[in-house]
C-alpha cells in the first residue's frame, strides 16, 4: 500500500470505509503539489474526522508526529495536556516517510502548463497519657530504649496506625512511642547487586519514588503496576508520612504493601535494640500469623529495612486493588502476582508465580493453590488482539478502493431501474403514462405495482410474527406521502433508466394531507389505536404530586433526523432456475430482507439467499428501508427475468426513505423541598409517517426510557405515535432513547431553574443508583454511571471551568458560553428473539480460519472484534482469520444488525465455537506441544478430527442469574460541553468536550473511541445543525445533503478528550467482560450539547435583564432560532430603538440611503436575504463589519 493508505488504516481512520478512497485521493493530490502542507490546508482538502485527520496531519510539514513521538520536538512543547486513551490509538513514527520523488511522473501530455509564484538531640514530647521519644541515630534509639524499656515502648515512624488503633481501641493506659523516623541512618535506599534495599525511615511516597526510579533508569516498567496500586492509596499528604515499615508491621489483612511484600519474596532485617544486632527474617505466611518467633520480630527488635530481588526480564508484576472508591481510598481487597514467564511465538507460559491476596482473610496471604494454579499455565497468546487498538479487518482495502460494495457488483446481462416517486403527499393515482419513457432506446420497460407475482404480496412484512410494517413496495391506486414509489423505468444503464423516469406522467386527486404532529393529534390520526404507556406508583385518582414543593411544566419538540449514511439504498436481484434468487443488498439484517423477498414473490424461504459484504453506513436506516431498493429492483427483475440493480441518487433516497421521529411532548416534574425528584409526567407524540414502519418500537422505548438516569418515585409515560402524510420514520442510532433523554434534560433544567439549584448538582443528587427498579421494571445492575460522572468532573476540574465561563461572559457583551454535564445509562442487550446468534466456524488443511456469522459489517468494526474474539478464542495470530460476506445459505434466520448489541451476541457464539474446535485439537497439541499450528491442524485432519462447527448461542442470563427479559448491564457515560454562541448572528459552536464511557473491559478501545466521537458529534448534529424541514403540502425542503446540514470536522472542538473508564466492573456474561458502544454516546452528545447551548443563550438573556421565566425552545437549536430569542431578549432590554425604513421585496429588502447607513454600506443600495422583523438599535450599525448589508445592519 501507498504511504497514505498505510497511516490512514493504521490510523483507525476507516469504519464503513466507503469514503475512504476519495479521502486518500484527497491528500495525495495535495502532497503532489505540496509535498510540505500545513495543518490548516490538510484540513481544509480532507474534512474527515479525528481518526482522519491525525492520520493526514502526520504527513504536514516537518512529518510532525502530532504529541505522539518522544523524538518529535513538538511532544517538549506540550503542557497541561490531559491524560487520554487515544495517545495510545496510534503511532506514526516507524512509518515510511512520504517521499515524492518516487511518486509516479505524471504524464507530461496531460500537463497544463502555468506560471509559477513562489539534629541531633532526642526530643521527648509529653503528654497526658502518651510519651514520644525522637531520637536521630541509632544509638540514641538503643538508649532511650534502654531508659523506657520498663514501659514497654512501642517503636513507630509517623505512628498514624498506632495513633488510630489507640484511638479507636479507647486505650487509657500511659504510652510510650519511640519514633524513628528522624534516624537518618534509616533513610537510605540502593539498588545495586539486583536487589533494591529500603529503609524503614522512609515514607511511602519515597517508596513509591524508588520504584520509578528504577524503572526510569532502566527504561523498564517493570514496577508500573505496582506504582499504581501504591499511588491509589489515601492521600498525598498521608503518603508522605506514612511509612511501609509502619504499613509492614500493621499486619493489617487488606495492607497493599503486605501484599506487595509477599509477592516480591522479599526479606526484612531486623534489629536488636538491645544491641543493634541484625538478623534476616523471610517474609512468609508465618511472619503475619506468628507473633514472637523467629519467623517474625522478636519482642526487643524492629524493622530496619527491607530487601527485594529486582525481577527478572521474564517476570512480570500484576497488582489489583479493590475499594470503595476508585483512588485515595483503603482496600477491601487486593492482590500482587509475580510471574516469571516464558515467552515464545504462540503464547507465554507462567513456570513460576507468587500471588499474594488481601482481605480475604484475617492477614495478608500468600495463597500457594492460586500460586500453583498459574504455574504452568498458558496464558492469552503474546500477541492477543483483544483489549487491543487493531485496525479494521477490511481498512487496506477500503483505503486502495478495493472494498467491494453492492453498487460495485456487476454481473452479467444486467439492467438498471429508476424509480418514480410521488411529487404529492397524499392523492389519488388518477393515471400513469410511461409511454415516452418507452420510447427511449435504452429503455427495456416499466414496473409497478401489478408486476406483483400471483402467491405475493405488496407488503411484504406485514407477514411477519414481530415488527408488523405495512409499508408498501409500491404506491397502490392511491399516494400517501411525497417521494412514495409509484414504479420503476428498467433500462440498460443507470443514466438511461433516470432520465426515462422523469418522462413518466402521474395525474392525481388530491386529498387532504396531515403534515405535522399537530395536525395528527386535532384530527386524531394515530397508528395504533392505544398508546405506548408506563406508570410506576401512579394513581390516576389522586394528585400525584401533592408531595412536591417545586411543580413546573411545560413543552418541547425535537425535529427530525436524517442518517446521512454515505451509500445509499441499492440491491441486486438475480433470478435463478426454479424460482431460486440471489439478493445482494446494502441491508441490516440479511434474513428479514430474505422473508420479506420471499413473501413478496410467493416462494418459501429457503429459495431465497441474500449477500452482504459490508455496508456503508447505515444508522438504522438500512433495516426496513432497504425495501425502497430491493422491492423495486425485485420486481423489475421478476417481471423481465434479468438481473437488476437499483442504486437510488441521494434525491430519491431522502424522498422515499425516513428519518429519527420527530417528537413533541408536555410534561409535568416536581421535586420536594430539598430538591429530590418526587413525580414526574410525560405525553408525548412522535411522527411516524405514513407507514408503521418502527414506529409503535420507538414510541414503546421512548416510553420504557422515559426515566433516562433518574431516581423518580412516582411517574407516568404515554407516547403516541402520530400518522402522517411524509416519508415513513423509521430506526435510527438509539431508537428512541435519544428523544427520551432531550425531553427529560428539558425538564430537569427547568425544575432546576425554580428550585435556584444549580442544574448539574440538581442531576446529580437525582442520579438513580445500583439496585434501583425502573420505570421499565428493570433493576440497575452492573452499572457505573457514578464512577463516570465522578472521573469526568476530575479531569474537566468543574469548578475552575465554571468560573472561566462566568468571566468569559462577563467580559463579552454578544458572545456567551455555556457549561452542562450530562450523563448516560443505556440498559443492553436487548432481550427476545434478537437475543441469538449463529456462527460457522471452519478450520482448513493449511490452518486458515474461516468465519461466518449474520451479522453485518457498516462501519462499527463487528467484524474485527469478531476476529480478535476468535483470535483470542483459539490462540492464533488474527492472519490466519477471515470473516467472510454474511449470507443467509451460511447464516440462517440471524437478527438484525444493531441495537449496539451484535459484538455481545456473536462474540459469544463465535468465543463458544472456537473453544469446543480448540477441544478437539487439545490431544493433537498434547501429543505434540513443540509443534505448530498448522502441523495440530494437519494431524487432526489425518485423525478425521471435525474440524467445523456451526453453533447456536445466546446470552448466558440463567447461567449468570439474570432475568430473562431487559438489560443485564448498563453502557453508562459523563459528558461536560462548554458553547459557545453570538448572539448577535445566533450562531453556535463547541468549545470543549469530555466524556468518559464504561466501555467495559474494551474489545478494541481505538474502534470504541471512535464510535463515541462519531456518535458524540451525530447527537449534537440532532440539537444544533441538522434541521429537516417540509412544506405544509408535505413537499420536502431540505432535499439534499446541501439544503440538510449535518456537523463538519469544522464543527469538532479542538478540545475533545475521550476516556473509557479504566475501572470498569465489565460483565461476566458477555464477551472477555465487554460492553456495547454504538448508540450511547449519541443520546449522551444530544443531550449534553442541548442543554449546553442553552445555558449559553440563558447568559445572554440574563445579561440582557430579560424576564427569569424559563426559555421555550426546541431542537434542534439552529442559527434562525438562537439569533431570534436573543432578539427578543434585546427588544424586552431597550424600548427606545431606532427603526429602519426599508422597502421590502420578495425575499429580500433594499437598504434605506440615510448617511448612517451610506456610512456603513459605503456602496450605497445593497440587497440581501429577508430574514426577520428589521428592527435595529443605533450600536449594531458598525462600519468595519463589512461586505453587505446584512453584515453591516445586524438584523435583529
């Protein structure tokens, strides 16, 4: 691969990869001129996201490795950078350089040709009860000693345990305490000989600094776990007294140092106070459990120092800590290993370990079974890919342009089809014409909905046991939203077929149409005759929030939101001997489409096989709605009995294809005196088009989620879904949740604002904890929400961050920032019938692996985590492993791919199968254990040993204890934005995020960063920019990707720190304790992003002394509405302004010639869009702003 190719897929730069060949070409036109470029222009020619453009910014001028290299000048220059996991991701320094002289020479005929520009005293202090001795040499200590000894002293360094235990024990008797932490022959440490020696006047943190020590002047890590574990410990402060002699001789059963200790097989030296005389004393069991033998200390000595064989190359040092929190906290349970092991090409084998455990018992333990259990042992290969940052199975080829795509696909003798959509949104078919469309040569003919084979149906999933859709293949007798398929022109090119189908006429009859959420609810048209509804503690007959001290309510609507996935609908149909059919399409859900195809064409199931390869991008958009590209080229195909292929143009998919659900909502909230949620009450409406499609799922999880993350008593929820006379709605990332969490966040700002708590400590004493039961019935467990929120106030240090945003404010007049936090809980995986998986997995002569499953493969990375899991599963390098096309003659009856929950269920079967083929082999290897891979597999074939397996798996609930239906664990996050808007324009922008995920124990942290970047930035698309807008006849207004604008790289902050929560609790049940990603950070960007561009325009507000009731506004917060409130907050402000006369015209308004404006327009009349009321204030007109009037006049 080309150097370009090489950093962008190393550079976990690809996920559906279907734009990776145009960012590729992209970069190498431009180092083709500018072999040097800077940041900004790499920017500027990419506009790709963070995996992208730091994978590009390593070829800007200098190779700049971006912070990344030890060697790079740049890494010096970096301060107070924060600690994050993507430092980690990638690596760019051991990568060829780009160099262009040995590009290609471009040819010189195309060339066009152009100019070119270039103490020394013992201190006794006493007290009541107490005597401390201070002596500062050893012989000082042997004759205070020998002064007190009557008095049984007890010898101490900062005494905090002695101290502690005297305290607590309530012990009266007088004391005397010989401290010894001013000896300065006691303060000492080495580290000659293999052996680090320490002495006991040493503090903990000095220890701890030993370690580092050592390991920086070795350039090892040798002590890196252990450093850890000691840095965990208490406080700084504490650390900084407290001594490890103290921390030995407590013998206290959960001591980190005990543990450590024991583990190191280390060796203390004793002291004879009676005569300084030394002996050394083995730390083992009996040191801890005997108390005055010679396999502890005497009655008359004391810890000097202790000795520590330096590890060897091979050993490797593990330690764990457990408490209730997560730092500065004591242990409940720890435990040290050391490992001396041996490493060869296929794995590391344990020949001996020392594990020492703590808490468990009444003393520190070195636990010989768990010791003998890892001796041995073979551990997880050397290479193993799981926990590992790997890049895309498929990135090299999606990076050369070889990934193949189903628009790729060509067969022969093969048609294109166009397809004509309904220019009315609700009518009746008068007539269609496509007799001029026939009459272009290339024209083969037309289809619709009379093609239909006798035995089929044109609603093809209404026949389905679940998710009952009936969404129509085609229009019949009568249209129900604009860009609904009427038919489909077949030609011989896709060109062809496009142009005839614009020659087809449809006349209609008009009928009345419902367009908006509105409309729906005045004239009652609802898919379903009752809504989705939940209730917990909720009577209907009583006042329910009688209880409450603060009630508020009010309204919210949140629009739509388009997928925008890069590949639009398209699927091939090939007709086969005796009714059998080939489906390639870019689909979700392979074995849906293969019912749906063979209900429609009247043929059993098993007739029919459907292909997916990969996809690009798909957000949901691509379960049902893959209908509007098969549906059409099926039927065409059947009808002409050739192969067809229909690859809907981005104008037909966003006609005919739906959004996110709009949604609308009134609601009710309550807290009691202190501020503590008591009720709450949401109705709400989504609109749900003209179909059912999804839409009763939504409504339903909008209604299960209504709770979000919150601890709320009593509560109802009741969503309805909304008929309509527009594109159906369909699935879309977070199904739902998203609309949830807005109304929810909506409402929690404005019982804040009521109550004067501040929003963010108002959500976080609301929070709901472990074991609490939802408004779904479904208890919180395996969760970290706390931790996150905890970790993500510590590395944006809230306080300090809240005081710049209140002195940014201050100091600027028009331009505001905002600050929230917000948090996620997003319960998984989903239970039912999608709740299982099927794998094949198959094992050739030469040791090749091969990997089927139903899932597919849009971007996430299913597939590579599918092949590390394997990896792992079988002990073999990833090399050796393919995941081949899902297809269902492989796969049958395999759920859909989404829901964030695919890694979880064919991680599980693929983990499964590979280890019963790894039993099989177990014999082979024994016999054999020097031998290769290849040569088990090659022995095991000759032994007629199976060496495939298909399996069936679901998720282990009865054998973990779970329940059998809703969540077993929760996906939880912590997020704070800081916005930033101009009041004045209403334009927003991010200035900072940080979130902080429980991604479990990561499968692949870089393709789990990835999602929660990309998924992050997509909610805050659905809060700010991504406004999706129709007439009031139905007709589509934002109908390209130019009108719709979704978040650009330009709209990324340069401050987004991403952590995945190192501690996290994992889940035993699913897959090497991971968790599901995919959805989550999208409803935690839209709510966090929301609530933060908010708080920005509420600074304006109240700068502006506008009324204190709480603002209405709803999502998504576009430039038009921000600048609008703020324009009313002025006008409440002033009540002298200074009017400007204008003549208005259509669309636009001429500028009226008064010298004050001639002064700021010095070209005199200048035209520009109408956008609002003109009403302007004398301070607004500024001469230097500018090009235009609308620059210069500021309309408020």
């Amino acid at each position: 691969m080309h150097v370009i190719q090489q950093r962008l897929a190393s550079g976990h730069g690809t996920q559906c990869g279907f734009c990776s060949p145009g960012f590729v070409m992209s970069l190498y036109a431009l180092l083709r001129n500018n072999p040097l470029p800077s940041d900004r222009e790499i920017d500027e020619a990419i506009r790709g996201y963070r995996p992208v453009i730091e994978s590009f910014h390593s070829f800007g001028g200098g190779n700049c490795c971006g912070g990344n290299s030890e060697s790079c000048p740049c890494k010096a220059k970096q301060e107070n950078i924060q600690p994050n996991r993507t430092n980690s991701l990638a690596h760019f320094t051991d990568s060829p350089q780009y160099d262009q002289s040995q590009e290609i020479i471009f040819p010189p005929k195309l060339m066009v040709k152009a100019k070119s520009t270039v103490v020394d005293d013992t201190l006794l202090l006493q007290g009541k009860r107490t005597t401390v001795a201070v002596p500062s040499s050893m012989e000082m200590l042997k004759e205070v000693y020998e002064q007190k000894k009557d008095k049984k002293p007890r010898i101490i360094t900062s005494g905090l345990i002695t101290r502690l235990v005297t305290s607590l024990k309530n012990i009266k008797d007088p004391q005397v305490w010989i401290t010894i932490h001013r000896i300065d022959e006691l303060k000492f440490k080495s580290d000659v000989k293999n052996e680090l020696v320490l002495g006991a006047g040493l503090s903990l943190t000095d220890f701890v600094e030993s370690l580092k020590t050592y390991d920086d002047n070795m350039k090892t890590d040798v002590f890196k776990d252990a450093v850890t574990l000691f840095e965990k410990y208490s406080s700084t402060q504490v650390r900084n007294i407290a001594s490890w002699a103290g921390s030995l001789c407590s013998r206290s059963a959960n001591s980190d140092f005990c543990c450590f200790a024991l583990a190191m097989e280390a060796q203390i030296t004793a002291v004879n106070l009676n005569n300084l005389n030394e002996r050394s004393v083995p730390l083992t069991n009996n040191f801890f459990r005997e108390v005055g033998t010679k396999n502890t200390l005497l009655p008359d000595e004391f810890v000097a120092k202790i000795t520590f064989k330096i590890p060897e190359q091979e050993t490797k040092l593990f330690a764990y800590k457990f408490g209730k929190l997560h730092g500065g906290d004591s242990t409940l349970l720890n435990a040290v290993g050391k490992f001396n092991v041996k490493l060869n090409e296929r794995e590391i084998l344990v020949t001996s370990a020392q594990v020492a455990i703590g808490g468990v018992r009444s003393r520190p333990w070195l636990a010989p079974e768990t010791s003998s259990y890892f001796t041995g042992s073979n551990s997880q290969p050397a290479e193993d890919p799981v926990g590992r940052p790997m890049p895309l199975q498929s990135a090299g080829a999606q990076v050369t342009g070889e990934a193949i795509y189903t628009s790729d696909i060509r067969v022969p003798d093969m048609l294109y089809a166009s397809l004509v959509q309904s220019t009315e949104a609700h009518a009746k078919i008068v007539s269609i014409d496509w007799s001029e469309a026939l009459n272009d040569p290339e024209v083969v003919d037309y289809a619709c909905v009379t093609d239909i084979p006798d035995g089929g149906t044109n609603q093809p999933a209404t026949r389905k046991k679940f998710n009952y859709d009936n969404t129509k293949i085609f229009a019949d007798k009568e249209v129900e939203a604009v860009g609904q398929i009427i038919g489909v022109v077949i030609a011989n090119t896709t060109e062809a077929a496009r142009r005839a189908a614009q020659k087809v006429i449809v006349k209609y009859a008009p009928l009345p149409a419902v367009i908006s959420i509105e409309e729906a609810i005045n004239v009652e048209s609802y898919h379903s005759g009752s809504p989705a509804k939940l209730d917990r503690e909720w009577n209907e007959s009583e006042d329910n929030f009688k209880d409450c001290k603060h009630v508020v309510e009010g309204d919210v609507s949140i629009g739509a939101q388009e997928h925008a996935y890069m590949e639009t609908q398209c699927a091939i149909c090939i007709p086969g001997e005796f009714n059998e059919w080939i489906i390639y399409s870019s689909n979700q859900s392979t074995a849906w489409v293969q019912k749906d195809v063979a209900v429609a064409l009247g043929v059993p199931e098993n007739k029919v096989v459907v292909k997916v390869k990969r996809i690009g991008g798909a957000f949901g958009g691509k379960d049902s709605q893959s209908i509007y590209a098969w549906g059409p080229a099926l039927i065409a195909a059947h009808k002409t009995k050739r192969p067809v292929k229909c690859v809907l143009s981005r104008r037909e998919d966003l006609l005919a294809t739906g959004t996110r659900h709009p949604a609308k909502s009134h609601y009710k909230i309550g807290c009691d005196q202190n501020g503590y949620l008591v009720a709450a009450s949401f109705e709400s409406y989504i609109n749900g088009g003209y179909s059912t499609d999804y839409s009763l799922e939504v409504a339903f999880l909008m209604t299960l989620n209504g709770d979000t993350c919150y601890r709320i008593p009593h509560m109802k929820v009741v969503t309805h879904s909304c008929k309509t006379n527009i594109a159906s709605n369909t699935a879309m990332r977070g199904f739902g949740i998203p609309q949830a969490h807005l109304l929810m966040e909506v409402a929690i700002e404005h019982l804040a604002q009521k109550t004067g708590i501040p929003p963010n400590s108002f959500r976080e004493m609301n929070l709901a904890r472990l074991n609490w039961l939802r408004l779904g019935k479904q208890i919180i467990r395996d969760d970290n929400l706390l931790d996150c929120w905890e970790n993500c106030k510590n590395l944006v240090k809230v306080e300090e961050l809240q005081k710049d945003v209140a002195a940014f404010n201050e100091k600027h007049k028009y331009r505001k920032r905002g600050f929230a936090m917000s948090s996620l809980r997003f319960g998984l995986p989903n239970g039912g019938p999608v709740e299982q998986a099927f794998t094949l997995v198959q094992i050739y002569a030469d040791g090749s692996v091969s990997v089927s499953i139903g899932g597919v493969e849009m971007g996430q990375g299913l597939y590579t985590k599918c092949i590390q899991v394997a990896s792992r599963a079988l002990g073999i390098p990833i090399s050796k492993i393919t995941i081949l096309d899902s297809s269902t003659d492989k796969t049958a009856n395999a759920p859909i791919t989404g829901g964030s929950q695919n890694t979880d269920i064919y991680g599980t079967a693929i983990k499964a199968a590979c280890e019963k083929l790894k039993e099989r082999l177990q014999p082979v290897i024994d016999e054999s254990p020097e031998g290769t891979w290849e040569d088990w597999v090659w022995t095991a074939l000759n032994k007629k040993i199976p060496l495939s397996i298909g399996l069936h798996a679901t998720i282990p609930r009865a054998e973990n204890h779970l329940p059998e239906m809703g969540a077993i664990y929760y996906t939880s996050g912590a997020a704070c934005v800081v916005a930033e808007i101009d009041a004045l324009t209403g334009e927003s922008k991010l200035n900072e995020i940080t979130v902080v995920m429980d991604c479990g124990d990561t499968i692949n942290p870089a393709i789990d960063i990835g999602q929660i970047e990309g998924g992050f930035m997509q909610g805050y698309g659905l809060t700010s920019t991504e406004e999706f807008l129709y007439s009031k006849d139905g007709q589509l207004i934002t109908n390209s990707l130019g009108k719709y604008k979704i978040p650009t790289p330009d709209t990324v902050p340069e401050k987004f720190h991403v952590a995945l929560l190192k501690e996290s609790s994992g889940n035993n049940a699913m897959v090497y304790s991971s968790k599901g990603i995919g959805e989550p950070p999208l409803v935690l960007g839209a709510a966090t992003t929301g609530t933060a561009i908010r708080h920005a325009i509420e600074a304006y507000c109240h700068s502006a002394d506008c009324s204190a009731d709480f603002l209405t506004l709803n999502y998504p917060l576009t430039v038009e509405q921000i600048r609008q409130v703020c324009a009313r907050a002025r006008k409440n402000k002033t009540s002298v302004q200074t009017r400007l006369e204008c003549d208005v015209f259509v669309g636009s308004i001429r500028c009226c010639p008064t010298p004050i404006i001639r002064a700021a327009c010095p070209r005199g009349l200048q035209s520009f869009h109408f956008i609002d009321l003109v009403s302007i204030k004398t301070e607004f007109l500024d001469s230097s702003c500018g090009v235009s009037g609308a620059a210069c006049v500021r309309l408020v």
